[in-house]
C-alpha cells in the first residue's frame, strides 16, 4: 500500500497509533516501528520520524485530521468586518453587480449617492463611519474576493 493509496486523514491516523509506541520504544524497536510507518505511508524515514513525534505533542481535541492541523497552518484572519462585507454586498446589488475593479475605483461615488438617496445611513443598518472607511480602503481583489459567495448566488450570474 504506498502513498497514493492512503488519504492524509488516514495518514495521521496511522501516525497516530504508533507515535505512543514509538516514543516509549528503544533504538532497536524505533527502527522496526519506522519501518512499519514508511511502508504503510510511503513516506520516507525522516519524515516518518518527524510526524510520529508531532503526532505525540498533538494536542488532544475536535478536528484534529482537518488540513490546517495537520500541515500547522493559520488560517489568517479578516481584515475587514462583517459589517463592512453587508454593506459590501448592498452596494454591489445597487451598483448592478458590477465587478471589483470597477466597484473599487468608484465605491466613493456609490457611497455618496446611496447616503443621499438614504438607503445607507450612518448607525442604521450595520453602516458607520467605520464601515465607510474600510471599503473605501478594499482592494479590487479583496472586492471580489469577498462577494465570490453572493456571485454564486446570483440568480442572473450565479451557476
């Protein structure tokens, strides 16, 4: 069985059950252990050693197979608040669903123009001052990345 055949849950899992064996093992029984690990995994010896000792510091607790567990990552947080991604969504279905570049270089106007209709006012609705400042601040990218979601639902663009 090699590497293609196991999924990384099932990887971690195998780990798992031989990483307390390993650590209380001698030299002689760690090798016969490793071997064991690299077979069943595909991996090679020194990265078999090193998950088996990662597997042993792991703490305890829910989704513990999940991607960003395993490979340590962090998700990184939002800059931007859930506030501003609302009021976010409102101005891209008054401005017609345009995309984020456009949406970007104009957001000012589109700001100015629903204040004075009055569908935006500030302390109704999520909008503040706060809000105002953070997507005049949105990139094009961070504009599309942010309505991808409500692209998706859109009954005219979405799929």
């Amino acid at each position: 069985m090699g590497t293609k055949d196991l999924s990384l849950a099932a990887r971690v899992e195998v780990t798992k059950k031989y990483a307390v064996a390993y650590a209380q093992a001698s030299k002689r029984v760690k090798g016969q252990i490793l071997d064991q690990v690299v077979e069943v995994t595909g991996w090679n010896r020194d990265h078999a050693r090193q998950q088996l000792r990662r597997r042993l510091a792991q703490p305890k607790g829910r989704a513990t197979a999940t991607v960003a567990v395993i490979d340590g990552r962090r998700s990184k947080p939002r800059k931007y608040s859930f506030d501003a991604l609302k009021v976010l969504q409102q101005v891209w279905s008054t401005a017609g669903g345009i995309c984020g570049k456009y949406l970007a270089a104009s957001m000012t106007e589109w700001l100015d123009a629903m204040e004075a209709e009055g569908s935006l006012v500030a302390g109704q609705d999520r909008y503040s001052v706060e809000v105002r400042a953070e997507l005049e601040a949105m990139s094009a990218a961070t504009i599309d990345r942010y309505l991808a979601a409500a692209r998706a639902t859109d009954p005219i663009r979405g799929k």
